[in-house]
C-alpha cells in the first residue's frame, strides 16, 4: 500500500542520517573556523553559580529528592523543574558562535524533523569536549534524585542541538514527545516575546481531555522534564529565540522498550550515540551503541 511505502522511504532517509551527519562532522572539522574557540570546552566560569551549588548539593553524602526540590521552581505535578544553568556572559557568546556558523558555507543538518532552524551540535565537534561532561559531571547527579524511573543516574549518552526560532522561520513548535528519558532545554536568548512552552499528559497515561500548562522561558535558565512528557512551543511575536536542547538516554531504560515504538528494539549497528541503545555489557560504558531498527 502507499502508506507501507510512504513508511519504508522513511525508514531508509532515516538510516541514511548518520552517514550525512559523520560526513558533514569532517568537513566542518576541516574547513570551518570558530569565531569563539573557548566555548567549546565546558568550564565552571560558564555555569551559573546556583547551578554549581545545586550539583554540589546533589553529590553530596544524604542528598535526598526533598532536599534537591528546595532549589528548584516546578511546574504542577507534572514533574517539570526550572533551575539556572549557565552564565548570560556565556549565553551571549554561544549565541554568537553559532551565528557565526549560520552565516558560513558549511553543510548543515537540520535538528529533527519538526526544526528547520538549528544546529546539530555533534556535527560542530561539541559532544566529547561540552556535551558528555555536561551530561555525566553534572546533570546525572541532578536527574539520578529527579527520575531515578526513568534511568536519571545512568543516563549514557545523548543528543543535543540547538533550535532557532524566528518571525520568518520557525515560529513555534507543534505538540509532540521526545526520544528521550529526560530533556534539558535552555533558552540562550535572544530578545523575544511570547513563545512560552506547553505541557499536556504523560504519553504513558493520557486522559481524554488533557490538561495543559505554560511555562515561561527564563534566559540562561533550563527545564527539566520527562522525555514523554507531551508538549510544544507556542509562536514567538517579536525578535529571536534560541534554545539549547539535550535528550539524555538510558541504554538500560531504552534496551527494555524503545520509547518510539513501544516494543523491545531489534538492534542494528550505528555510528556515535546512535539513539541510544547500546548492546549490554559487563562494562561501565557501552562499547557498541545502535538503534532500533524501527
């Protein structure tokens, strides 16, 4: 049928992602000069300092979920925590870098299928040196006391990229859930209005007449939230948002159900962090990372 049809082609568009990205990755590594070389290794000096007493609080001997709730704003019982993540100093810079990268000839990949505006930030060298320190040093302390049921003290690797939305672009962002147990996503900035986020149900439990809430972006401050926790962003009126976003995955969660489809994955071999899965293993870190074959 056209349907089955329709699904195939996207299955092998898909398939062909990874090798378009690994491309893209060595002619930007080559070719493409930063105009802010230092943002491209995590420092303290960028972090907010409430979020470095956050993380410093959550590794510490007794931190308990009550006591790392006295930090952070939430939103109804929906499981959704504000807290300040990065300086407005380095908000500005990063914010700069990428248009820096914008403006250039380089090949570009589109965030998901839902973004067109945005960065890939694998694809700029970002994930070894930024990404994974700020994943395992400091946000798995945080998510392991928040959602220790949805894999929050291993999460093992990600996908992060950075959304932009503009009055003659993207505007906003329709209702969807992510491939993700736990998502950070971080307004950078720039001058906007309106544009504010909306959560629904859990895609787990959704009732017949969902409840939904707003929740304002605040510069350089994060949201934490559930992967599958249904949302969207309603359209900006005036100026440039950007925002960084971060899926962080759980191999031990994901290798039981895949979040997309719903069954256990049928693993095929994949380059980089793939979506997540990973062969199990006696060791710490996965060896292998792939994706469900779906």
């Amino acid at each position: 049928s056209v349907v089955y049809l329709q699904i195939e082609a996207e299955v092998q568009r898909r398939k062909q992602l990874m090798h378009q990205s690994v491309e893209r990755r060595n002619i930007i590594s080559k070719e493409y000069k930063p105009k802010h070389p230092e943002v491209y290794t995590l420092q303290d000096s960028f972090l907010a300092p409430e979020f470095l007493e956050i993380v410093k609080f959550c590794t510490s001997p007794g931190a308990d979920l009550q006591g790392l709730l006295c930090y952070l704003e939430s939103f109804s019982d929906k499981r959704i925590y504000r807290l300040p993540v990065f300086t407005e100093e380095f908000c500005q810079t990063f914010v700069d870098e990428l248009e820096n990268f914008e403006q250039s000839d380089m090949p570009k990949g589109r965030p998901n299928t839902m973004n067109n505006y945005g960065v890939l930030l694998n694809e700029l060298g970002m994930d070894e040196t930024f990404l994974t320190p700020l994943r395992e040093r400091y946000l798995r302390p945080i998510t392991a006391l928040l959602y220790p049921d949805l894999g929050g003290a291993c999460l093992d690797s990600h996908k992060a990229f950075v959304v932009k939305y503009s009055l003659h672009e993207d505007l906003d962002l329709s209702s969807h859930y992510d491939n993700a147990e736990v998502t950070l996503n971080v307004s950078l900035g720039k001058d906007f209005t309106e544009g504010n986020l909306y959560f629904g149900d859990f895609n787990q439990d959704p009732t017949p007449v969902p409840k939904y809430i707003e929740v304002e972006h605040v510069e350089a401050q994060g949201l934490l939230h559930r992967g599958g926790q249904i949302h969207g962003a309603l359209p900006i009126a005036s100026g440039e948002r950007w925002n960084l976003i971060v899926w962080m995955r759980s191999s031990v969660i994901r290798n039981q159900l895949c979040p997309m489809c719903n069954r256990k994955p049928e693993l095929v071999e994949a380059e980089g962090f793939g979506d997540g899965f990973t062969e199990p293993s006696g060791e710490d870190e996965p060896q292998t990372v792939n994706v469900c074959a779906l």
